[in-house]
C-alpha cells in the first residue's frame, strides 16, 4: 500500500534542479513519485528531463508545454525546444494521461496540471474567485473515472509555479509549485498517510542555477536571455531587497 508519495511539477527542462530534487526524494524514503506535468519547455534539456521521469516516476500527465511542443509553432525558441526532442520523446508525451486518481485514508486525492477541465485553464487563488478555486473540486469529462459519483476531498496541481495549501471547509487544495521554475527554489510536496491522516509537507531545495545557465550556454540555447532571467527572478529581488 501506498502511503508516502511525493508529488513534483514543472520541472521545464530544469534538468540541474530536477537532479537535486530526485536526489533529495531518493533520501526520504517514498513509495511513489508522481509527476503533474511540464516536463518540456523554457529550459534547455527536456529529452534529458524526460529521460529521468520515465525512469524514476510512477505516474506522470501531461502539461500545456507537454501539449503544444508537439505543434508546429513559428517561434525561435519553441522550434530550438522542439529540436532537441526525439521522436521517442513526443511518443511518451502524447501517450501520458489527463489526471491521477486515488484512495488515501478514506479520502480521494486527485492530481491534474492545470484545472479538471483544462492544462489550459489557469487558476490562480491570489488572482481568482473563491468560487474559481473551488471548482477545481469538480468532476468533468476530462475526470471522469471510477469514482465519478464522488468529488475529490484533497486536490493537488501545479502549473502557475507558486505553492499553496488551502482548506475550504472538508476540502483541500495544494499547488505542489515548480521544480524547474520556481521562484525561491526548486519546490515539490511529499503527502504522507503513514499515521492514518494525511499530511501534506513542502520540500524546498537549493540548486545551482549558474551550474544550470552554464549548461545552457553550452548548448548554445535559444531564448537563454529570458531563460536567465525567469530562473534568477529571486536573486534579482535579493538584490533589490
């Protein structure tokens, strides 16, 4: 029985930060590591993170970046992203799942990139109504499965790279935030039922972005300007602070 998973997101091609998060999950003792999509895109080495998913995670579904990298795009960037996977690659990507679903504790737990109806559906609860977040408790065509008469109690997601937890009466929400692109550093979420209730814990863990940007220099990325900025975003605030 499972009863220790840890939940990553949005990994973005981050291969530096997705080692050192593999490497601290590895030390905790999980049962399982799911992944909620956003394996590609923005950094530089998506094959490589693609590599590692399908070698350490359990379950895996797809993101918006999982999605629209396999269309033809007139975009620098996007195209040179789009290059570096194989064909391999984009099988695996267009053969993973909307949603993962299960039982903990008697609780229904749901996992899903974006919304239940959506990877393109952003749902923000700094920026959204309260009605907004609640309705990522609702069923619909995308979730629909064996517990379809039931809502789930506990929902988590990722996405919009910032990490959450917040009840609405019985019910949680949990943005499991980014391993690749988060703000602070890279970030993942354990949940944990051993004791028979179910605990949720985030997990921030330091890498080297320098390390990262190098390996990006190397490969000769396109768009690294703006991938240098999006993954030093905090220390440029530190720097102001």
């Amino acid at each position: 029985m499972l009863t220790k998973i840890a939940l990553i997101s949005d990994i973005h091609g981050n291969l530096t930060a997705l080692d050192a998060v593999l490497s601290d999950i590895r030390k905790r003792r999980v049962d399982a590591i799911y992944c909620l999509g956003d394996l590609v895109g923005k950094g530089p080495r998506g094959a490589e993170c693609i590599a590692l998913v399908k070698e350490y995670c359990d379950k895996v579904i797809y993101g918006n970046w999982d999605v629209f990298i396999r269309d033809d795009i007139d975009n620098d960037m996007i195209q040179w992203t789009q290059s570096r996977l194989s064909e391999e690659d984009y099988a695996y990507l267009a053969s993973l799942p909307f949603f993962i679903e299960f039982e903990l504790n008697g609780k229904l737990v749901r996992c899903f990139h974006a919304s239940p109806r959506s990877v393109f559906e952003r749902i923000a609860p700094e920026y959204h109504s309260k009605e907004a977040c609640l309705s990522l408790f609702d069923n619909s065509e995308e979730t629909n499965s064996q517990h379809s008469e039931r809502t789930p109690d506990i929902v988590f997601y990722g996405d919009i790279h910032m990490t959450l937890l917040r009840s609405y009466d019985t019910k949680i929400l949990c943005n499991v935030g980014s391993v690749g692109l988060d703000v602070v550093d890279a970030t993942y979420v354990i949940l944990d039922g051993s004791f028979g209730a179910n605990a949720i814990q985030f997990v921030r863990v330091p890498y080297d972005r320098e390390a990262e940007l190098t390996a990006a220099k190397k490969f000769g990325m396109v768009g690294y300007d703006a991938y240098q900025e999006e993954i030093m975003f905090d220390e440029v605030l530190k720097g102001k602070s």
